[in-house]
C-alpha cells in the first residue's frame, strides 16, 4: 500500500511504500538492499505492492529465482523476468523501465554495486516516470538495487541488510537512510507475510 505523506507546512511530499511492519520507503527513488537475504526482503516487499514488478537479472549466471518459494509472498504471474546478456544492460534497462512509469516496482539483481553517475540516471528517471504514472492513474516508480554484502552503492536513498536468523528468522538492519538513524529489527514469518518481532541487539 503506498501512502502520502505531508510536511509540517502541509506540502506534499514523496509517496511512501510499506517496505515490512511500520517502516517505509520514498517511491520515485532507488534503494539499496544487500546482504545474504536481499531477495526475501524484495519479495517481502512485493507483497505490499499493485500491478506488475519487472525483475531484471544478469542472464549469463546460474542463479535463478526458484518460483515454488515466491508463492508465500507473491504472485509469480505478477512478475515480468528480464535476463540480459551483458553487465552494462542491467542498470540501462531499469533506467527505461523507470523513466516509462509503467511499473510501478523495478529490481534489478546486480553482481556489484554501481557508481554513483548510474545511481542519479535511476533517481532521474525515477522522478520522470512518476509524471507518466500519474497520467495513468498508478503508483509512482520504485527501484531496488540487488547487492551482494553489505552493500555501498552511493547516491541510494536507503540501504537495507537483511540476514538470515536462526529459528526461521531474519535481521534487517537500516545501514543508511537521508531521514532516519541506523537501526535493526529481528523479522518472522507472521499470518500475513513477515512481520517485525522486536529491535535487534546490537
């Protein structure tokens, strides 16, 4: 579901996305998520989104989303998969996708971070989008970077490390917000997807 938000001069500000519990993120911006369960936390999110999610991934690695583990988080026939054949296609196709404002989540599986030149394209074309998406009547474009690690592409609006934990658990730490302090969150699978249990230790 995505909300909006009003500043205390009652402006209007960017639309946010339930991301898992009560946080949220900034549509019409790219965040990172990084960390040995980045793709739970996308799917995660998948669930508190409308209309179709454009999945774009490096085509000449083995890695591949099994879709039998989608389905307690979302619809695979909502999923559009995007395989290219070479490493520069990855950012430039999430960049058009974007800037069309036709889908309203965008994730592109990266091998590595990227620069930060490439990580303002996707913010620009992030904001171009919203104008078209809200000509259609949908929500305003959102994109995710994939990472491996913790991360550190730089320019992103957020960063988000999610690890697994024991006892069918998971860590979700906030690393890097412009708005918000680092912080943590021990997640679980909850009736509705998953859920926040408590804040993590640190």
């Amino acid at each position: 579901m995505t909300t909006q938000l009003l500043d205390r001069h009652g402006a209007r500000v960017r639309p946010m996305q339930r991301l898992v519990g009560d946080l949220a993120i900034s549509r019409a911006r790219v965040h990172e998520f990084c960390g040995p369960a980045r793709r739970v936390l996308a799917m995660s999110l998948m669930a508190h989104c409308q209309g179709p999610v454009i999945w774009i991934h490096p085509g000449w690695r083995p890695e591949r989303l099994y879709p039998d583990g989608m389905h307690e988080f979302v619809e695979p026939g909502r999923m559009i998969f995007a395989r290219t054949r070479r490493p520069e296609d990855l950012l430039w196709s999430m960049e058009e996708t974007l800037r069309s404002g036709a889908v309203p989540l965008v994730v592109v599986d990266l091998i590595e971070p990227p620069p930060l030149t490439p990580v303002r394209r996707q913010h620009l074309a992030a904001e171009t989008g919203s104008e078209a998406a809200a000509e259609m009547g949908i929500d305003p474009p959102l994109g995710i970077l994939l990472t491996p690690g913790r991360g550190g592409a730089p320019g992103i609006e957020t960063r988000w490390h999610m690890a697994y934990a024991p006892q069918d658990r998971w860590r979700l730490d906030r690393l890097r917000s412009r708005m918000e302090p680092p912080a943590g969150w021990i997640l679980h699978r909850g009736r509705d997807g998953i859920e926040i249990e408590g804040r993590a230790a640190d």
